[in-house]
C-alpha cells in the first residue's frame, strides 16, 4: 500500500479536473477569447493604416500610379543635385576617392598647352629643322614651315620654365596615315628632348608630358584639359595655349566659351607662320573659324568629317575616363554654349 498522502505537498498533485475552462455538460475546453484591446496602440494604428492604403490603391489605382512616379522624379533630381555637388567638391580637392599622391604631379596648378600641327618622321634629331624630317601636307610645304613647329616647341618649355607650378602638354594624336603610328605630341616632347629642353632640362622635363589623341584645335583644348586632371586631380586655374598667332580668334573666343572656361583665366601665345603659306593659313583659318561659330563642338559639320578622316589608326580615345565630371561635355553636341555643370565655375 501506498501510505504517501496526497495534497499540495505530495510529489505528484492530483487534480480532479484538468486546468482551464472546462465545459462539464459537454465535456470539453472553452477557448479563450482575446481581449479587444490587447494589441498595443501602435499595432492597432499601424493595421488601421495599412487597411486604408489598401482601400484607397483600389478605388484609386492610377492615382497611386502618379503618385509613385512623381516620387521616384523627386529622389532622381535629389539624387542628381548630389551628385553634382560631390563632383565639385571632389574637384576643388583634388581627389576622387583617392589620395593626393596618387597623382604624379598633384602639385601643378597650371596648364601650358603646345597644340601639335606635324609630326617629325625623321631618325636623326639633328635635322630637327628641315622640311624633309617632318611629315607636312602640300599646304606645309614651304621654306622654314618647319622652324614654326620648333619655335612652339621653345615656348611651351620657357613659359613652363617661368611657372613652377605649370604642367607642358603637347598635344596632337596620330593624324596622318603615311607618316605611321606616330604622334604629333610625341614627335615634339622627342624634339624637346633632342634640343635638352633648350637649357630647361632640370626644370621643365619632369612637368612636361603628352596628349596623344587630339584630332584638331578644340580637341586640343578640351583633351588637354581632361589629361590635366588625369595627372594632378584637379583642374587648371589657368591655361595659356601656345600656336598659331591667326588662330587666337578661333582658340580664345570660340573653343574657350565651348568649355565654358572664364577668360579672366585664358590666355594665347601666338607665333607667325612664313610668310610664303600665310595667305593660305588666313584663308584656311577663315573658313574653319566660320564652321567653329555654327558647330562649336565639332560634331555635326564637315569639322566632325574632318576628325574622323585625322583618326586614321582608328584610336579609342579613352576621355572622360580620366575627368569624370566632364562626361556631359564630352557628349554634348549642339550650337548653343553646353547648359551643364562645369568644375571651374563652381
């Protein structure tokens, strides 16, 4: 027999009826029922909430349509005012993303542009003045052309001399099929080399480089611009192109204000051509001036048949990569001056 007692305190408590709500006339458990107000107020509001959307997107689908487009239109021009703040920031710099010494010459501030007009085919230096070492269309061809190219030369290296803080860049690409895979910029950073920097060599060789796939004067401009923020992280505060004196007009008015760069902050120097090609060089200069006032970026006249014809090794030309926050410019092809964001005016 068992003597344990049983209770409360017993090891196993006996219970007559099972826990809860027990139905003895049928015999089975009540459920319990929940509480109206058991849910928490925010729960309650949040469900109200979510109810009403619910019922309005179906009484009302194509204005939830609008609604939803408006909104994303709202967060694309956020996004792109943003944007464009964070590309002037990046800019004024210096950087994008990187550090300062990830720039070779971070420290320039200044562009001296020599735009390239031949390209020198001859293997020996020495002869850096003659007509038959450079490769000249018939319109070239004339006693002392080639002192003109080397009298660039001499100038983009002391005006680099004068300004410590100023990069040289000869610019030209490869634009003549006979004279083979060579460039115009290369061809003249090899003559200022051959001529030791004409008494620069320690001061100027180490801040003088190349851009090597403009086709023409604008892309001169524009490419050595981009080559610029390529090789410091910034934009130039001040840019003084080296050419021609009869393509001034065309150089600081037209390609100038199709970049939107401020004239306080451009500046030309300008060399004579002989005098047996000037006539010629005037009216040539004329007429491509006259199609640089209807189509300032070269893109929609006979100046775009031109490029594609100085394109003969067929490059791909690898700006904006190295200037992001001029990919609309680079794009852009219009009459009127491009509408967008420019870094050098923020």
């Amino acid at each position: 027999m068992n003597n344990q007692p049983f209770g409360p305190g017993s090891p196993k408590a006996f219970h007559a009826y099972p826990r809860g709500d027990f139905d003895l006339e049928s015999g089975t458990f009540r459920k319990h029922r929940k509480l109206k107000n058991s849910d928490p107020g925010i729960i309650r509001m949040m469900k109200s909430l979510g109810n009403r959307i619910r019922y309005f997107f179906k009484l009302h689908p194509l204005a939830i349509f609008l609604l939803s487009l408006c909104f994303g239109l709202i967060v694309l021009v956020v996004l792109s005012i943003y944007e464009d703040r964070f590309r002037a920031m990046v800019s004024q710099n210096g950087k994008l993303g990187l550090g300062s010494n990830s720039y070779p010459l971070a420290n320039l501030q200044n562009l001296v542009m020599v735009a390239g007009h031949s390209i020198y085919t001859s293997v020996n230096c020495g002869r850096i003045d003659s007509e038959d070492s450079w490769f000249l269309e018939p319109y070239q061809k004339h006693p002392g052309q080639a002192a003109t190219f080397v009298t660039h030369i001499k100038d983009g290296v002391e005006a680099v001399a004068k300004d410590e803080r100023a990069l040289l860049l000869f610019s030209g690409g490869e634009t003549r099929k006979d004279a083979g895979p060579l460039s115009e910029a290369q061809s003249y950073w090899s003559v200022a080399e051959s001529k030791g920097w004409f008494g620069e060599k320690e001061n100027v060789r180490n801040r003088a480089l190349t851009e090597e796939h403009a086709r023409d004067s604008f892309e001169n401009l524009l490419f050595s611009v981009c080559r610029f923020r390529e090789l410091t992280g910034s934009y130039p505060q001040n840019i003084t192109v080296i050419s021609y004196d009869f393509k001034e007009e065309r150089f600081a008015h037209l390609h100038r204000s199709a970049i939107g760069f401020p004239e306080s902050r451009f500046f030309f120097h300008g060399t004579p051509t002989t005098e047996d090609s000037k006539e010629a060089a005037m009216k040539g200069e004329a007429l491509v001036r006259s199609q640089s006032e209807e189509d300032p970026y070269g893109c929609l006249s006979s100046l775009h048949r031109k490029r594609l014809k100085r394109d003969p090794f067929h490059r791909d030309i690898p700006y904006p990569n190295g200037c992001p926050e001029l990919k609309g410019l680079f794009s852009y092809c219009g009459s009127a001056p491009y509408p967008g964001t420019l870094p050098w005016l923020s």
